[in-house]
C-alpha cells in the first residue's frame, strides 16, 4: 500500500471516531437492553405483588368464613354437658320402661291366674249342672 493513496485510507482520527461510534452504538444497545430487562423485571414484581393480593385477599375471606363456621359449632363442654343430660333421661326413661314392663308382667301373670282360675271354677259350675241334670234323667 502506497501513502499517497488516500482514497481508500482513513485518517486515525476519524477511525478512532468511527471505533467509539460504534462502541457508544453497542454501549447505548446495552443500556437499552439492561434498562428493559429492569423494566420487565419491575412489571413481574408489580404482577407479582398483584397476584399476592388477590390471593391474600382470597384467604382472608377464606378465613373468614371459617370463623363464621367455627362459630356456629358446640363447644367441647357444652356438648359433654348435653350428652350427659341425654344418658340421665335414657336412663331414666330405661328405668320407667323396665318398672313398667315389670308391673305389666305382674298384671298379666294376675290376670293370667285369676282368669284361669274363673274358666277353671266356670268349668266346674258347667260340670256340676250337667251332672245335676243328668242325675235326674231316669237311668
């Protein structure tokens, strides 16, 4: 290459100018990218942080009607309380029935007997008619 040939040559300056061009071309591409991906990251936090509310506020009313719920249940004393209240009647009804069924058996072994006793003693009486009626046919 000649030094007189100037028409494809490039002074140093304006390489030098042409190089740091370029670089503040790549260095302003970068920046571009890096402020993008910090602005993509600051709108994933925003939806994030969205979403954290819609589901907090989800739980929340969640939680709320357990509470509802959980206000509506028997306490674990009260419940004792009536189930005891409920095996003293059984008992006790459990006792009537029985004193009953018992006073029943008693009745009916009574009536058993003296109804016996009266188909026993009709019996009798039918007997001893048809004995006096016979007896007095001629033989």
């Amino acid at each position: 290459m000649n030094l007189n040939d100037q028409c494809n040559s490039v002074s140093l300056k304006e390489h030098l100018l042409a190089l740091m061009a370029v670089a503040r071309e790549s260095a302003d591409r970068e920046k571009t990218f890096i402020n993008l991906r910090f602005e993509l990251a600051e709108r994933a936090l925003e939806l994030d942080h969205v979403e954290m509310l819609r589901r907090l506020d989800l739980l929340n009313h969640a939680h709320e009607d357990a509470r509802q719920k959980e206000a509506s249940f028997v306490g674990r004393e009260v419940y004792e309380s009536q189930v005891k209240e409920h095996n003293k009647w059984r008992d006790e009804v459990n006792s009537a029935l029985s004193t009953r069924q018992g006073r029943t058996s008693v009745t009916s072994g009574l009536v058993g007997a003296v109804g016996g006793l009266a188909l026993s003693a009709l019996f009798g009486l039918i007997m001893f008619l048809a004995r006096a009626v016979f007896s007095n046919f001629p033989k």
